[in-house]
C-alpha cells in the first residue's frame, strides 16, 4: 500500500495540536507551546474509561482518530470542537497506534 492511500475512515473533523515546547523554561515556571497544526479527523464524544501512560483508569471525554501516526506526545495540548461550538482542550490521556499487518500504524486514536 502506498502513502497514497487515504485513511480507511472519512476524517472531516478538525483538531489542532500545539506541540510543547520543553527548553523554552524561563525558571518561572510557564509552559509555552508551539503555534497549533491543523488535522483532519474523525471525532466520537463518548464518555470511555481508557487507560493513561501511568497504567491508571482515566474516563475520557472524545476519542479523536488520526490518519497514520501524528506527531503527538503526552504534553502536547490538543483542541477539538464539535458542530455546536463546544470545546475540548486538554492534554492527551492515552495515545494508541493501530497497525496493518504489515506494522505500518494506519490510525491513531487520542483520547482527550
């Protein structure tokens, strides 16, 4: 399969991801992040329990499914709002790859 390929569900949402930015510390202890980048994805708000990075139950809000794998980690800050201008603005609560047989991920679910 090709890069080609466009994912294997219609991702017409958006959501943003501002990247953190770890050697910008000041002392002051204020976390800057980068401008936001833009996604397409397909957005499900559903109350789920899920699992964090810590091994620990967590209930999320929205389950957000990236194409491929985007450049996304724990202390990033991702935004999606719905139809009816509600927002969802949080730090990631678990990050998992799905992988076509062949090991390249193919969808990535956040949970917010």
């Amino acid at each position: 399969m090709g890069d080609a390929i466009m994912a294997m569900l219609p991702l017409r949402q958006k959501a943003f991801v501002r990247k953190y930015i770890a050697d910008n510390n000041d002392g002051w202890a204020t976390d800057d992040y980068a401008e936001p980048i833009e996604y397409a994805v397909r957005a499900t708000e559903r109350f789920q329990v899920v699992t964090n990075q810590l091994g620990e139950e967590v209930t999320a809000s929205v389950k957000l499914l990236f194409d491929k794998m985007p450049d996304i980690n724990y202390n990033d800050i991702v935004s999606y709002t719905n139809e009816l201008g509600a927002t969802v603005e949080r730090e990631p609560i678990s990050i998992k790859p799905t992988r076509m047989i062949n090991g390249k991920p193919t969808l990535t679910s956040v949970f917010l």
